[in-house]
C-alpha cells in the first residue's frame, strides 16, 4: 500500500470577517448618517471628486426623495447608502452601523441583505423564476424564516402589491409595471427598515408610478423609512423631504424650499455663502429704518413682523413660519426695513443670504423675482394687509 | 444527418383581448437541428417574443404541439404541469433577454452561481468552479468580484449568458439579446454565441426586429403577421463568396 503525500494545507491565516460595528456616539433618530462623504474616482483623464463633503442625516420614518441632474452625483450618493460602492472618505452610518470600517465585502453583503431593501429602473426580476419565487430569493439568500414559512411570507408581500394572482407566472408574462411591483416586494422580502429606491419609476407609466409611490406611503405609514432618487417632480411632492444634490455637494434644504425656482447652481451658491444664525424667543432680527444688509429664510421657528406706530401699541402685521423668507421687498428695492422683525416665542434659526449675493442672482433670474414678488403678494393679501408706508 | 433538436408542429397562439381574438401565432412548423443558430427576424408584434415563449413553455398554446429532444428525452412540452415544466426549463434551457436583469447586490461571479445553488445540481465548490469557467468563456473571469454596476452593458449581458448556461442547457433562447448594446459590443455578444455553437456544440433561437443582423446566424427565417417565411431568393444566396 502506498501513502499518498498529504496535500493538506496548513490552516489558513485568515484576518477577521468583522461584520459592521455599532457606532457609540449615532444619532438615535437617524437610521443614516454621512459624515464628510468624499468620494474620487479615477480614470485615464484624471482623478475627479464627485462627492464633495456630504453631511447627511436621515431620521427613522422619513420618505426622502433626492434629485440633482444628470451626473449631480445622486446614484454615487445612493451607492454609498447601500454599500454598492464605497467612500474614498468619510463614514456612513446606517442603523447605528459604521458600514465601511473593517467591514468586508460579504460581512457588508449579509448585512445588506437584512437591512435594506432596494428597488432599480431596471427591475432585476431573475427571468427563470416565478414572481413568488423572486420574492423568497432575498429569504433564503441571507436565510431569514424557516423555510415552510419563506412561501407563505412571499405570498403576503404579492398580496400586499396586488400581484397574488401572478404569484407563479414567470417575469416576461407580466406588465413592465407589474415586474416593477414584484421587485418591490422582493426588496421587503427580509422586512428591512429601510428601503432605497433609484428612480423606481423612471421605467413606467403614470398610472403604474401613482400605484408604486402609494405603496411606499403605505410602508411608510408603518414606520419604513424610504429614500428614492426620482426626476418626477410629481413624486417628490409626495415625500417628507425632497434633498437636492448639485455637482456633488447638497443643498441646504430651508434654501430649496424657500427658493426653489432657483437654478440648482444658484441654491449651491447660496448654500456656501449663507450664515446660520440663532435668535432667542422676541430678540430682535432686522430694526424698523434699518438697511437691510441681508436675505433671511426662516429654518426653524417663528418671526413676527411688528409695526410700531408711535405713541401707540404696537401691531402685529404677520407671522412667518419654516421656510417663508423675509428681507426681499427692501433688498429688491434697495431700501430699508419697513416694520420690526423680532423673533416669536420660540429660538429663531434662519439662513441669512449677504444683500450684494442675492441682488446678483435675482437680476440673473427674472422667474425668481416674478415668483417672490407673487409670493409676497399673496402674503399681503391674506394677512388684509398693504405696505404700511404706502397708506 | 442532421438531428431535430426543437420541433413545433402546427403551432396557433391566439390571444383573447376585449377588441376580440388576436392570432398572434398562425400554423407554425419548425424545426431546429442541433448546433443551429437560428434567428428569427421580424417587426415589433410579428409574433417573435411569443414563438419564444412557446418553445420554453414560458406561455400556454392554443393549439399544436412542441417536441424537445434534449438530456436524452423527447417531451411534449405542453403537456408538462408547470412544476415539470420549470424543472424541464431550468436543465434544458438557458435564457437571455434584452435587460440583463442581474441582481445588483450580487456579485458576477454570485449571479452565474445563483441559479446552479437553486437548481442543487451542483456542490457549492462545484458551481464556483462552474462559474469562474463560464466568466472565462465570456471572457470577463478578471471581473468576477465585481458588482454589476462596475462592468459596462456589454459585459452584463455577457454574464447574463453566463448565468444562462449555468446548469449546461443543450439549447439558449435569445430574445433581443443585443438590443440595448452598440454594434460594436454586440458583435462580441455574436462572437460568444457562435463560439458556442461551434465548439460547444449548443442550439441557439434568437429572435430580432434587426434585420441587419441575419449573416450571423447559420439559418434565418422572417416572421411576419405570426406566420413564419423562409427568406427570399435573393437572401438565400451564398453571402460570403470568395472574390476569384
């Protein structure tokens, strides 16, 4: 008898699988948090930054909706997010987790796989498998529920899509929307609290799209938080908060909703420029007759606008809330403060814009000015009010 | 002599819509030889996509038959239940369509050995072993660990092939496999369907609207109103004569 040489190798020296770590000091609201996100690539024309230092965050429960042109940046945005890529600086976390420190790729891949669910243009259904069997493919992937169960679950999430009907049809005999619908309820397959979605319209009719933005709502309403790169705006009308990328960097949100007919470059400008200020419950923000030097956007809290007429009491003539803005008459007409502003009962944070910065893109952007002009308007007019100086 | 892989006798696909009956299938008699490349050529609602369909068994016919002579069996894939039908498919027959439809969290390598996990016909060493080979076949075995996003559209729908033939199908139905790539990039998606054809000894039936593409099969046939024609005379002709 012969003795074969012993082709065992020794024990491998493998380095440790960590999965993602938990972060001591992560917001308990938020279930993502991006710190200083830089991302580079590099190709034979050079390196280029196409994440610039994103600050993001989150909160549990929240349907975020990001748009930013083509190349803005969005899908490297989202990538990082969902782990398909990853930041050349910066640490994000998600559910608590530091997802890229000492985390190999498939620690991150099983960790994906319970965490998040995601959803593409291009619906990614495995065309030899029914749509049921689609929908337990993320089950026994990352093996959650026992397996007599993975049916029975997979059958509710096509129920809850209207689909139970199409349950063992294969993807090529259903509607594109209907493909669209059964990647949804793949991506929730795993229960994750947190579903994203790259532009999970962008391939279907309205009708269809209407269908897939009322089911989010409806995962919404039971406590998922849902973020969607989308360019329809009548999507992003639909969610919480709607966060606006330009050329890699984000815009501070009080400026987009206070201005949002700005060009995307325009609302960058002013997201660089612009101070944040803190006032305390009835300080006062801009003097009656005093040159206004700055555009203000209310970020959190309420203003009263306050004339004081002498020798009486003084009036109230209007109060402004989040994201309503102050300053523009007098800054557009180069004048000076017709009433008192003073901060309500609460701490007041606004944004403040330098005068000379806003007068130089209000004369690059007529419909601007014609949307601020009709804005103030209608204020006027729903407060009863007209310009004191003008009686 | 040449054998029958694929035969459709008499084969009629009508559709019931509110606007009334739809014959989208019209008497279609076919038959594939093993090592053919054939492609079937016609307009959007011809009836390609549904011939297709009949000959994976993806959709019911109304009436005719389809014979598979494949893994030493010969099956009237019609009168199989929808579980034999699957099981049939997945050993007998490798898919690609137009979009890729590779799962996005996976890498390539994971996607090709996705449907052998499923299918259990091979050990988990086995099928990355199997997998690596099938990226080595298209080519793409240096990009393995990549997630899809990372690899161009061409080299998806490379994969997308890869993954097709994951469990060794004697036959590959194409359904608008190039359409969505640049003429440049679909050549290499012929040059991997011939090679297979020719040294591996399998069957493709493509179906395209691209009429420009009918020189790369080793047969072609136009379909029209769902009714099959052979091509005309002037088609026929030898194409790559040798200049004298």
């Amino acid at each position: 008898m012969t003795t074969m040489p012993d082709k065992r190798k020794a024990p491998r020296q493998t380095t440790p699988k960590a999965a993602p770590q938990r972060v001591s000091d992560a917001s308990l609201e938020a279930i993502i948090e991006m710190r200083g996100i830089i991302k580079r690539f590099s190709n034979a024309a050079g390196e280029f930054t196409v994440l610039k230092g994103v600050d993001l965050m989150i909160n549990r429960g929240e349907f975020v909706s990001i748009v930013g042109k083509s190349g803005s940046g969005k899908s490297t945005l989202l990538n990082m997010i969902t782990g398909i890529d990853h930041p050349s600086e910066g640490q994000v976390i998600v559910n608590h987790n530091d997802i890229y420190t000492d985390v190999s790729e498939s620690a991150r891949s099983k960790w994906r796989g319970k965490n998040l669910g995601i959803v593409f243009q291009f619906f990614q259904l495995l065309p030899m498998l029914t749509l049921l069997e689609n929908v337990m493919l993320p089950m026994d992937y990352v093996d959650m529920y026992d397996f007599d169960e993975r049916p029975k679950r997979a059958m509710e999430l096509l129920k809850l899509v209207g689909l139970e009907k199409f349950a063992n049809k294969l993807p090529v005999l259903v509607s594109t929307g209907q493909q669209q619908l059964a990647a949804i309820a793949r991506a929730m397959a795993c229960d994750p609290p947190l579903l994203i979605a790259d532009e999970p319209t962008g391939n279907l009719d309205t009708r269809s799209a209407d269908t897939i933005i009322e089911i989010f709502e409806h995962f919404v309403e039971q406590g998922k938080t849902i973020v969607m790169v989308t360019h329809d705006p009548s999507l992003t009308s639909r969610t919480h908060r709607n966060i606006i990328i330009s050329d890699g960097e984000l815009i501070d949100e009080t400026i987009s909703r206070g201005l949002p007919q700005l060009r995307h470059r325009h609302m960058l400008e002013f997201t660089k420029i612009a101070e944040r200020r803190l006032y305390q419950p009835q300080e006062t923000i801009v003097s009656r007759d005093e040159k206004l030097d700055h555009f203000y956007i209310i970020r959190k809290g309420e203003v009263e606008i306050v004339l004081q007429k002498q020798r009486s009491k003084e009036t109230i003539l209007s109060r402004l809330g989040a994201d309503e803005f102050f300053g523009e008459a007098e800054l557009v007409r180069g004048g000076k403060s017709i009433a008192n502003v003073r901060a309500g009962k609460t701490p007041v944070e606004v944004v403040a814009i330098p005068r000379a910065d806003f007068n130089r893109v209000m004369d690059e952007s007529p419909i601007t000015v014609d949307a601020i002009s009709k804005i103030v308007q209608k204020r006027l007019q729903e407060h009863r009010m007209a310009d004191p100086r003008k009686r | 002599m040449t054998i029958p892989i694929i035969e459709l006798r008499n084969v009629h696909k009508t559709y019931s819509t509110v606007a009334g009956d739809f014959p989208a299938l019209k008497d279609i008699n076919l038959s594939v030889n093993t090592g053919e490349f054939l492609g079937v050529v016609g307009k959007s609602g011809a009836g390609k996509s549904t011939l297709l369909n009949m000959i994976n068994g993806v959709d019911g016919l109304s009436s005719g038959e389809v014979l598979v002579y494949a893994n030493g069996q010969r099956v009237s894939v019609h009168d199989l239940n929808e579980d034999e039908k699957a099981l049939w498919r997945g050993r007998t027959m490798g898919v690609v369509y137009q979009s890729f439809q590779l799962l996005p969290m996976l890498s390539l390598i994971e996607n090709i050995t996705l449907p052998m996990d499923l299918a259990g016909n091979f050990k988990p060493r086995e099928s990355r072993e199997r997998a690596m080979e099938l990226l080595r076949l298209v080519e793409l075995e240096e990009h393995a660990g990549k997630l899809p996003a990372f690899v161009s559209g061409g080299q998806q729908q490379r994969v997308a092939i890869a993954r097709a033939l994951a469990n060794d199908p004697d036959i590959l139905v194409a359904d608008e496999p190039t359409g969505s790539l640049d003429s440049v990039t679909a050549d290499h998606i012929f040059d991997v369907f011939s090679h297979l054809v020719a040294d591996r000894g399998k069957t493709i039936v493509m179906v395209t609207h691209d009429m420009g593409l009918k020189s790369r099969f080793t047969r072609y046939l136009t379909i029209t109103d769902g009714e099959l024609e052979p091509p005309s005379v002037e088609d026929s002709k030898p194409k790559r004569s040798r200049k004298k």
